[in-house]
DNA sequence: AATAAGAATGCAAATGTTTTCATTTTCGCT
DNA sequence: AGCGAAAATGAAAACATTTGCATTCTTATT
C-alpha cells in the first residue's frame, strides 16, 4: 500500500501561501529586481515552509535553459581524465550548471548513444573529449545546434571548437627529449589508435621525430596496451624482458608509463641507468612515485576549468558558434625515471 | 546578428509529417505496441527526417521520471571514487537513466546546496557518499520523499540505505593485520575526520584494536594528511625522519599509503624490512605498484554496481523507501609493503 | 489634491509532452 | 454483407512553469 504521497508544493501553492500570484513568486526567483523586497520577502517564507524547490524541468520546458552540461568521456576510471573533470565541473559548478556526465569506454558508437540521450535532457551545451566522433554525432550534434566544444586535443582543422593540447606535438616533444639524450633503441607502448585521435597523434609526433632522426623501430619493440596498469606493467615486462630491449620506452601516457615503471622495476633493473621512461600527461601521482616519472605536461586543470568557463560564456550570451578554440602549451618535465 | 534558428522539431511537427496526431507519436516511443506497425514505422521516417529527439524535459514535467539520478560525490579528482563512480554510472546506465554528478571537496555545506541543486532537476534518486551528512541535508531529502541512499560505509543505524562496507571494521583489520606480524610500534597518518565518517571509523576501528592490545600510539605518531599524494609523502617523510620512528604505519586509504610509501623510499628507507605500510581501499594502482602495498580491500566496484541498480530497481518498481542496506565485507590483502 | 509616470502585480497564453476517454478503423465470423 | 469485439487513433486536459500585456498601486510633481 504505502501511498507515495509526494506533496512536492509548487509555485502554486508557495504563491497562494504568500498571497501572490504564481507569476510574482516565478519573478521573485528570476528577476528579483521587479518585485517589492517585502513581497519577495512574503515569498521566501513560503517558500521556506512549505520547503519548495523550483522545478528546473518545467523551466526547461520553457525555452529557458536547463542549466546543465553534457559531458561526455571515455572513462571516469583512472587518473587521465580525473582532474580535467573536476576542474571543468568547477568551473561550470560557478556558473550554475550542472554536470550530467556519461562514459562510453572509449566506444564512439556508444559515444554517439549518450550524445543522443544528454540532447533529449535538453543539455545547453555539450563537451567530448578529443576529435575522433563518428560522422552521426557530428551531425547531430550541428543539426540540434547546441553548443559544444572538445577537449584535450587541439589540431588544426578541428570541426568544433577545441581546447587541449597539440598531441602531436607532445609525441614528438617526448621522443626529442629522449633523442636528445642520446637514445637511439626506443621502444614504445600505446594504446590502440584507431578511434582515439590524442594516442594516435602522440604516435605519429614521436614516429615523426624518430624517422627525421634516422632512428627506426622494430616492430618487436611496438607494444600496445590499453591505458591500465596492469596490462601496461605486463607489456613493459614482456618489452623489456626480450633478449634485445630497448633502452628508452615512450608511453602513450603516464598511467602506461606508470604501469612500465613497475614492470621495468619488477624485472630488476633499475632506472634510468637500464631503462629511460617517458610518459604524456604528468598525471595525479607521476611526479610523486619514485622514481619520478618524466612526462610532457598537458595542463589538464588549466584546459578543464577554461573550456568551462569559454562553453558557459557562450551559452550565458547566445554567443553560440563562435567559441573559439585554443591551444595549451606541452612542457617537458624531466624526472628520474629517464 | 545570426539568427540562432534553433528549428529544433517538436513532437507535433513529427506527427504532422507522419500524418499522425502527436498521441500516436508519443505513443510510438512509450508503448510502442499500441501503435500499428506500419504507422509506427511512418513515425520513426519523420523522426529520423526531421532530426526530433524528445525532450525529456517536458516527460519528467508529467510527473513521468526525469530518467537521472544524481550523484554527490566529494571529489572525482584521485583514485578514490573512480571505480565506484564508473561502476556505478554502468549500472544506472543499463537501466537507461544518466547520472547528474556534482563534487562538494568534502565540504557538506556544499553537499547540502547541490543537493538542492539536483533536486531542482527532478532527479529521480539520489545517491550520496557515507553517513556524515548536515541536517538539512537529511531533512530535504526526506521531504522531497526521493529515493536515495548512501554509499561506501556501512554502519548500524543509518538514516539511509546505506551500500559499503563497515569502515570500523576496515582500521580494524589493517591494525589487526601489523600487530599479527609482531608490530608494537605503530603510527597513523588520516586526514581529517570531523566531516568524514570513514575516515573517522576506520581510525576508531584501527585505536580500539590498539587499546584491546595494550599498544599505545604517542601523539607525535599521530599525523593528519589531506588524500593528496604530496602531502601525505610529506607527512611520511616528517613521520618517519624523526629521531624515534614507528616500525609501522597505517594510513587512512590507499593515496595516503602510495605517499607515505613513496615518501619511505625517498627517506631512505626498505619495505617492509625498515618500516612496514598498510593502507586501506585496494584503490588502482595499489596492486601494481612496487612494492605492492598491503590493503583493506573495500569492493568498489560491486559495491557501485549493486547500489546503482538496488537504486534504479527501487525507481522502476515504485518501492521507494523500502531499499535494504548492504554491508559488503572487508578483505585483508597482503602485498610487499608490509 | 490631482495627475502622470513608474513600479508592482495579476491574468492568461504558451511551452512539449503524456494520458484518459472517446471515436474510428480493422478484422474475424457468421 | 453485416455484426461485434478488439485494435488503433485522435482530442483535449493536465503537468509546472514563464512572460507579454494589462491593470492596479505608489510616488513625486505640480
């Protein structure tokens, strides 16, 4: 039995309560300035007592804006993309936007599904991570015009307005510095590539580099795995247990890099002296582990919290269409493990 | 100028295309079987043409379910809620509802206003992480007569469901562990506990043990550590460079425990042989580091799947307030640091 | 004190759906 | 063919708000 009885009040009732009309407590929340401070003072005690909370969905429904964000990454699961969303929640938090958020396990079919189901929640703007959507949620995504932006990757040619890093430049960045070092028998352990643009350009910049250097790689010395450290750690072993190993790894990231760390520390040799690790990212923990790992700093919290803010701005002044993309710098950080 | 011509379709222009009056289209997608199958497939034409995506916004307007449930967590920014949240975000997935997130810094006066926040949204349910929350948080919560539970700890006399492990018995288990292995000489490094229940029980847990095994922990052994790697590498080197150091530490989660571990190793020092480490949470990482550090194992991942689809069950079936607790148990987890 | 301007408020329409109830269509039988 | 039952559809009300327009109340000015 138990009636759920949900009294929820609504306008309504908090308007006959303060003895107003519907119309002055609906203006007493959105437009303070037009209504008499005692007035508005009447409504907030309704309001109090009766424990009213306005009703976002029926705002929504309005044309008004529903006050939440989309956004939309591969996974919550791990240290990549942790500080970027905490500091785009952040920002968006500071505007009044709430985060609805979805994960699609580096799936972009998937992907297409949740951009799909944000949309019917009437998001006023959407994030994604990285340049690689299949066509239909590209499409979608112009034919609803809402605005969206991407982040984490920046490259020229972009279809919607990005903010992130070169990831080609921090591949090529990574392989210099290990180049500059002298290394010349690199290995590499990355994820796979097909449907994940940042791994893919971080590949071809540190490909790039190696073949304008001279400096092939054997295919024995290419690894792929998944951005896990466990996995990671057991290709590092496999890597750098072979008769011939390489003397210098680049990492798709830092968690592989992380994971390599362990496998390399794991099979007895110690770092930098047998091995040199470079990680991308400077993720929560890489300059804390010891051996420190040295990485290509992509300002995760700087792009997070403006992308943000730059989204917000545009949805808070129908400047849709025209947020404009823009770049963080990589930075080299050296640490003990190279 | 630009004209945002946001021509976005209703659900009567699809009907007019379809030829249909706007019942049968709604209709087609709630109850699909009440509509023929060849007027069904006209509708699904004028969708598909016109690019309509419902809006869920003027479903969850009828009283019909908003489809999200929102989650308030403290922070997504380290590894300590990761695997809970993606775990949990998949099961509430599956059963089609997305997940309104929002972060407070384990601040619950924010708590407390994003609560409010997302009940603005109409969530259908609400999940919260441990037991210690402000009044009015509790009272809004139930007042509004929403679902929602509680996650990560479990202890007797909740006010809410509450899905976790007893965190009592966590510090229990870790203290049990050391002195098991002959260790006397203990030292803690927790954050703070007056806003955090698990914190709070797992130290009580790990002093009971202390005090039922007449071992008595001098203040300057008692160190406080945010859940920030740095700082709590810090406190372990502070910790463990003073003049007379603890043979032993236990830490109040894993991100603690991978600090006071890195923070060991710069000191100088070996695991186990010179100090041992237990931390508390078998958070990612944990397991692959080296060495692989000994842990209070909480099950975050089937504990995230079981609260997300307990939560959404209770949503769907309508047997609101009637959802049953569940104490998920601790495992002691032996690696090299101890 | 009368008036005009401006401030404050109320009325009613509009928003995009779902659902109940009524009506129409279809279909199987005789 | 015609009937009744069942299936399919439509009309209209309802949901909780916002807002344009109209009305009423204040206040300052003469």
């Amino acid at each position: 039995m138990s009636e759920n009885q949900r009294d929820r009040a609504d306008i309504t009732e908090v308007a006959r309560l303060a003895g107003v009309s519907a119309s002055t407590v609906s203006r007493a929340f959105n437009h303070p300035d037009l209504v008499k401070l005692t007035t508005r003072r009447r409504v907030e005690r309704a309001v109090e007592e009766l424990g009213y909370i306005r009703n976002r969905a029926a705002q929504a429904m309005h044309g008004k804006r529903s006050a939440t964000i989309g956004l939309i990454v591969p996974t919550v699961n791990n240290a990549i993309f942790s500080e970027l969303i905490q500091s785009f929640t952040d920002a968006v938090d500071r505007e009044g936007f709430t985060i609805l958020i979805a994960a699609h396990g580096f799936d972009l079919r998937r992907e297409y599904a949740m951009t799909r189901k944000l949309l019917e929640h009437r998001v006023d703007g959407l994030a994604l991570i990285g340049l690689d959507h299949i066509e239909a949620t590209y499409t979608l995504i112009q034919r609803q015009s809402v605005p969206a932006i991407t982040i984490w990757n920046h490259a020229p040619g972009s279809r919607l307005p990005a903010f992130g890093a070169d990831n080609f430049d921090a591949g090529s960045t990574a392989a210099q510095y290990l180049i500059d070092r002298g290394h010349r028998e690199i290995g590499l352990i990355f994820p796979p590539t097909p449907e994940n643009d940042r791994a893919r350009r971080r590949l071809e910049g540190a490909l790039s580099i190696c073949a304008s250097e001279g400096i092939s790689i054997p295919d024995q010395w290419r690894l792929e795995a998944p951005y896990d450290l466990e996995r990671s750690k057991q290709a590092a072993r496999d890597l750098l247990n072979g008769e011939t190993r390489p003397r210098a790894l680049i990492c798709g990231n830092d968690v592989i890099a992380q994971g390599a760390v362990y496998g390399a520390l794991e099979a007895g040799l110690t770092l930098p002296g047998n091995v040199a690790i470079v990680g991308i990212g400077d993720f929560p923990g890489s300059a804390e582990m010891v051996p420190g790992i040295s990485t290509v700093r992509l300002p995760a919290r700087r792009i997070g919290r403006m992308a943000g803010s730059k989204l917000c701005e545009a949805i808070l002044t129908n400047r849709l269409g025209q947020i404009e993309s823009h770049r963080f710098v990589v930075e080299m950080i050296a640490r003990s493990s190279s």
